[in-house]
C-alpha cells in the first residue's frame, strides 16, 4: 500500500492505493502556514478515520504546485509512514515524453494526470483539469505531451467578480438551468459555470483543429462535475486521475 498525495493550490489531496484500487481518497484544505505537525495530525487522523495502520504502508509518493508548504508536508508524511516521500520532479522517471520549450516547468500534476490517461485511454489525448486554475493539456497520437492553455478556473472567476465589483459578492455555485438569467445569482452561475464550460469546449475545438485529427477528451479536477455536464463535446470525467498517476510513477520509481 502507498500514501499519495496531490497538492493543489486550494486543496490537497490524499489517498492510499494498492496494486489494483484506490483504497480511499479525500482533500483537505491547502493551509501554506500550516507546520509539518499540523499536517501530520490530518494525515493521522484521516488515516485512523479509514482504520488505516501507518506501519501498512510500504512508501508514499507527492506531486505539487505549491513549493512553499512541498518541505512541511514532506515532513509529515515521514513523521506519520516512516519513510521519506517520493516528489514527483525533473529526473524522476514519469515514461512521458514532454515536448515543450522548458520541459521542467510543466506542473508536476499535469504530467502525472498525463501519465495515468495516456495508461488508461491511451492517445491522442485532450486532458480538461478544472481546480484553482483550468487548464488544459495535449497529448498527441505518439503519446507525446505537446503543450497546452492555462486560465482563469472557476475559483479564481469567482473570487475575482467578487473582489473587483462594487454590486457582486461570492455566491453558492449551482448547476445553471440556462443561459439568460433573470437574477444577479443565477446570471453569477451561468457566467462562471457555463462560462468555463464554453473555455473548455472552445479550446478543444481549436487544439483539434491544429492537431489536424480528434481527441479523446478527458476531465479532471474538484469542479469537473460542475462543468463538463454543460460542456458540448464528449467529454469523460475522471475524478481518480491523478491519483492513479501517482501510483503508476512510484512503481517506475521504486
């Protein structure tokens, strides 16, 4: 059994995997200030939670995109399994083949959201990770990642509309009925949801268009279920992606 954990910019999270499944999974909030030992307790407690015994597990393994609380975690991880984490970075055998102009500055998540859909699905790929940011990336017909878009996620539009604006404030996100809204709230829902929905379908459309040939499309990330319901194209929401990714990553590593 391993310890995985995916940090996110607003969460984090974490899951024990064996060979054939994920045994559980469940994020808890993304705290930058949050000493090694406060993270260390959530990680007992949830572990507990699950009847979990720390001496089960074999070895963990870590992706993330907030370098500044990447040590305090590190650390707890070692104070609560008993061994010192795998970190998902350059030189770490991943089998993915990255083809932009710095390959070490791909976030260590898409890349491993990448690994587990190219094992999965297999190529060409469109991968849709809808968290703190939306971004998507491409993986071509040679199972090569070839680049792809970051923009603003549904958090950020709605924090954004929120802190920016003298008549808007932050409300409930709620599935859209339709488009034109006759209220401030429901047109909030429909800008941001439907709004990110569009981002997504628009992208596909153009990165189609330049790969010259279509992709599977595949959905990750804490609001994909709000989103790609709305979306046009075809689209598979995977909500362990990541989480399997890290699994395959630390068996190439071990």
């Amino acid at each position: 059994m391993i310890f995985a954990i995916n940090m996110g910019n607003t969460h984090i999270t974490i899951g024990c995997l064996d060979d054939d499944s994920i045994i559980f999974s469940e994020r808890i909030s993304m705290e930058k200030r949050r000493t090694a030992l406060e993270y260390a307790v959530t990680f007992k407690t949830v572990l507990e939670l699950y009847g979990i015994d720390p001496k089960q597990i074999e070895g963990a393994i870590i992706s993330s995109v907030v370098p500044p609380a990447l040590q305090a975690v590190s650390e707890a991880v070692e104070k609560v399994v008993g061994t010192r984490p795998m970190v998902v970075c350059p030189g770490l055998k991943t089998g993915l083949n990255i083809r932009m102009d710095d390959p070490k500055s791909v976030g260590s998540d898409l890349i491993v959201a990448a690994v587990s859909a190219i094992n999965k699905y297999g190529g060409p790929l469109i991968l849709a990770d809808l968290g703190t940011a939306t971004t998507l990336s491409v993986v071509d017909k040679d199972n090569c990642y070839i680049g792809g878009v970051i923009s603003l996620g549904v958090r950020l539009s709605m924090e954004a509309l929120a802190s920016n604006t003298a008549q808007l404030y932050r409300v409930g996100l709620e599935k859209p009925s339709k488009a034109i809204c006759k209220n401030t709230i429901d047109s909030m829902n429909s800008g941001i949801l439907m709004g990110a929905a569009c981002t997504v379908d628009g992208m596909i459309d153009r990165m189609e268009k330049e790969l010259g040939y279509s992709a599977k499309k595949i959905a990750t990330g804490v609001y994909a279920d709000m989103v790609i319901p709305l979306c046009n194209h075809d689209i598979i929401s995977d909500e362990n992606l990541v989480m399997e990714g890290l699994r395959i990553i630390y068996h190439k590593n071990k």
